[in-house]
C-alpha cells in the first residue's frame, strides 16, 4: 500500500498542466497510471510511474511529446543539478542494452532522451534495469519491476504512437 501511494504522490507531481483529471493512481500490474486530458487538442497528460526503493521510473506523455523520467525518493545525498547530464543505460528483460543522455531537470527529477523504440521495448516486459553514471563517474543500477505495462500505457500510446 505505501508504494502505491508514493506512486500517486509522483504521478501527481508529475503530471501538471491540463484541463480536467480523467483518473488518477489507477493501478495496473506495477505501474500507477494516471491520465488528463486537455480540452483545447494541445495534447493531454498521461503518466505510468513504478517504483523500486528511492527510485521512481516515470513513463510520460505531455502535450503530445513522450518522455522518461526518474525521480530519486526520500533522501537523495547526491541531488543532481539542475541541467546536470547523465549516461544511462536500459536492458528489459534479456533484450539488448539500450544508450541514451539524461538531463537532471531539478535535484531529484532527470528526463531521459527518449524515442518510442524504448518505450515499445517496456510494453511486454517483467523488468527493467537502468543503470545511471553521473559526469563524476557515480554509478547507480535499480531494477524496476514493468508488468502490465501494455495496459498501463494504453492511453499514453493513443497520444504518443509507440513502435
């Protein structure tokens, strides 16, 4: 139960800026889902967030735009700087290592460069490990726990066309 509400906590955190709450904290498999949509068509807010220890992992659709996030938890010693840029790597399940750069978008929140491609390899998947190297060559690896991701990124696929 403490994990689902700190997943609420982080979708809600997460998700800003639209015209009304469609659901939120909707559980499914191991994500939390939440999705609003915008009534003007600039796109709307869809968010699946899984945790593991003091690592939230964020998929997101914003206005029409897909991107990752992670977001540390709970005390973080090493809070990143704002535009700081990480290495960061992605296996789901036995598929192959993906690359991508991340930009710390405040202390405890960093956007990964993301294509659908990634997002598509999540949508089957029992497991993610992510592995983070900071320019100071700190290396930290989770594993995220990803089931029902394909019914979790239902309606963030609608908006943002995966693969």
């Amino acid at each position: 139960m403490r994990r689902v509400i700190v997943l609420g906590v982080v979708a809600a955190s997460l998700a800003t800026g639209s015209a009304r709450a469609d659901y939120d904290e909707r559980v499914i498999g191991d994500w939390a889902a939440s999705a609003k949509e915008d009534r003007f068509g600039d796109g709307g807010t869809y968010v699946a967030v899984t945790a593991e220890d003091t690592m939230a992992l964020a998929v997101r659709c914003l206005q029409k735009q897909l991107s990752i996030a992670v977001i540390y938890l709970g005390d973080n010693p090493n809070e990143a700087s704002p535009g700081g840029v990480f290495k960061f790597k992605l296996r789901v399940d036995k598929q192959p290592v993906v690359e991508t750069l991340g930009t710390a978008m405040s202390g405890r929140a960093i956007q990964l460069k993301t294509t659908s491609a990634m997002v598509s390899a999540m949508r089957d998947g029992k497991e993610l490990g992510l592995r983070i190297e900071s320019n100071r060559g700190v290396v930290t690896t989770k594993i995220f726990p990803i089931r029902g991701a394909r019914k979790a990124f239902a309606d963030l696929s609608n908006e943002c066309p995966l693969e």
